[in-house]
C-alpha cells in the first residue's frame, strides 16, 4: 500500500515539475506586459502616452510581443508538457504533442463548422474572449483553454511511450516512432473531438446563464462571482463571467469599465455613498484579491521553500506578485501556486470571494478589476 502511495505521488510530483516549464515563461512576460501597459496609461503619464504619439505606438509593439505567451498559453502547454512528462526522446514527444493538439482543433472546427448549431455553437461568430471560440495557430476552434491542452498532452506522451518504440516490418518503417505515436493520435482525436463538441459548450452555457442569478442575489452574488472567476481561470471558463460584467451590460450599459469613468465626475461631485450610487461595481472587486492575496501566495511560496531554494523562489515569485498587484496579470503567480498547491488555491478562490463579498457587505464599491 505504501509502495502505490510512493509511486502514486511520484507521478503528481512529476506532473507538477513538467507543468512549470511552461509557466517559467510567465513572470518574465508578466513583467514586459505589466511595464508597457504603465507606459501607455495617459492617466499616469500624461499626453506623452496619449494613443497615436511615437511614445504609445513603440509600447504599443513592445506590449504585443509581450503577450504572445498568454494568447498562446494552451499551444506552450501542449508543447511544453511533454519535456517533463515523456521519459524518452523528449524533443520527439513536443513535436508529436504540437501535431496531436494542432490536429484536435483541426476536427473540432470542422466537425462545428458542419454541425455547430447542433451542439448549441455558432460557429460565426468572431473569435473572442467570451464567445466559446478562440484562434490557436490560425484554427477557429472551442476555447478550452489549458484544459483541452494538458489533456491532449498528457493523451500524447501516453502514446509516446507506448508506441515510440515498437518494432514495425521493414515494409512499413515508414510509420514507425515518430509517425505511429501520431497516426495514433490522428485516429484517437476524431472521438475525443467529438466528445468535447458535445460537452464543452454545455459547460460554457452553465456557466453563462448564471448571470441573472448573480445580478439579483446582492452580496451572495458577488461572492460567487469572485468565486468563480478565480477558480476558473485554468479552464478558460472564466470569460464567460467577468466579460458580461466588465465590458458587457450584464449589470450596466457598456460594461462596468465604460460606466465608471463615463460617471466618474459625477461620482466624486455627489455626497451620496459611492454604494448608493454605483452598487454594481461589487462585480468589480474581485481585483482586491489581486492586491491583497497574490502577495501572501508569493510570501508562502517562499517561506515554505527550502532555505538554499528561497532566493530562486523569491526571484520567480516576488516579481510576478508585483505584476499581479500593479497590472491585474495573475497568471505568472496563480499558476505557479495551482500545480504547485491546487487545494489550496481552491481555498485562494473561496477567500476571494469572501474577500469581496465582505467588502461589499459593508459598502466598498468601485472599478477594481484591473488591481492597483
């Protein structure tokens, strides 16, 4: 029995070491995308940073270089996976995942653009955050975010290392390694397409028709709200509630972000309590844990290295808070924390949301997605 608990947490050590190759990636990036984003605030910076001076256009193209990691997140996933994951031939394995993934969204978005209305999809629709359709390499395909991505992977190095290195007639050498593991996979990826055609969009649709339930129930709302857009976030799921709220007009004309500062004079002319005058923006606070929780997670990620490991820690970590607490961008540390500790950021998304809700409850409002 202790020899199966070994090995099982073994492979969850693993699996958790092979998720941190991509998501080394993310604090770097984090920080590029964090500083241009300061630099194209006229707000801040005055009319230097004004939209269409050469100031704003040259971080304008250093701030879409800079997201190229996560608008590619699944597909650095998918390829990066495989170099923890595979126990041979690991460069063989991230070119087998690339295709095996890149050929899954090749039959979801063939299998939609036939049959979309079917599984409830219109195919379309534009590709944007909040629709359930996403690009990845150029593919109109499902947004399944990292989901879909760690499970082809994991589908991919499974057939690696089943098939990698299996014996085949001289005849037919034509398909052996490489080839065989991705065969198989092309043959594997028609019904696991399918499958997720079937039971994604009835994910995203759940998820969707929450609004309503959100905008009545007061300060259990907002507390499920914050809930749900912090646990979410692996899943791509997430854009399904924040997006209606912020920059949509679940509760608002225009979205909460446009009304803000639409209203903002008015705002700080009135004597009224700001609760009284923009009870909506609880949907907006669920940047607060942005501020105030991502710089405890990093704290305990380093505390609870070794000693001799903290200063690497502290240098993956610490920066990525700063991102997280200045910008908004919890990515490079949530994600750090979610293979590193997962029951505990499920716990980070109920304090969240606690956070908020409690907040609201005793009359703090405002337009505090975007953290700092």
């Amino acid at each position: 029995m202790q020899i199966s608990k070994d090995i099982v947490m073994q492979n969850v050590q693993r699996f958790g070491g092979a998720m941190f190759t991509p998501v080394l990636m993310f604090g770097v990036f984090g920080i590029f995308v964090a500083i241009s984003i300061l630099c194209t605030n006229a707000m801040l910076l005055g009319p230097i940073a004004e939209k269409g001076t050469l100031w704003y256009n040259f971080w304008y193209i250093i701030q879409e270089g800079a997201w190229t990691v996560f608008r590619q997140m699944p597909l650095l996933f998918a390829i990066g996976l495989p170099i923890g994951l595979a126990k041979k031939n690991n460069a063989r394995a991230c070119m087998e995942s690339f295709l095996i993934y890149i050929i899954f969204n090749y039959f979801v978005s063939a299998i939609l653009s036939i049959y979309g209305p079917s599984f409830g999809v219109d195919f379309t629709r534009e590709a944007v955050a909040g629709s359930g359709l996403t690009m990845v390499a150029t593919i109109k395909t499902l947004d399944t975010g990292i989901v879909g991505a760690i499970l082809i992977a994991a589908i991919s190095v499974w057939l690696h290392g089943k098939l990698f290195d299996v014996n085949m007639p001289e005849s037919l050498g034509i398909f052996r390694g490489s080839s065989l593991v991705v065969v198989a996979g092309f043959w594997l990826m028609f019904p696991i397409a399918l499958l997720f055609c079937v039971v994604w969009p009835q994910f995203q649709l759940a998820i969707a028709s929450l609004q309503g339930f959100l905008v009545s129930a007061g300060v259990g709302g907002v507390w499920v709200y914050t809930f749900l857009e912090r646990i979410l976030i692996p899943t791509g799921l997430h854009h399904f509630i924040y997006l209606p709220f912020i920059f949509g007009p679940a509760v608002v004309d225009n979205g909460i972000q446009v009304y803000w500062l639409q209203h903002l004079q008015e705002f700080a002319a009135s004597t009224k309590p700001l609760i009284e005058l923009f009870p909506q923006g609880g949907f907006a606070l669920h940047g607060m844990s942005k501020i105030f929780g991502c710089p405890g997670i990093a704290l305990a990620l380093y505390f609870t290295a070794k000693p001799e490991n903290r200063k690497k820690i502290g240098a993956l970590v610490f920066p990525a808070a700063a991102v997280a607490v200045c910008c908004g961008i919890t990515e490079p540390l949530e994600f750090t924390f979610l293979f590193v500790a997962p029951v505990l950021f499920a716990v980070h998304a109920l304090l969240a949301g606690t956070l908020s809700a409690t907040l609201y409850a005793l009359g703090v409002t405002g337009n505090f997605g975007g953290a700092f």
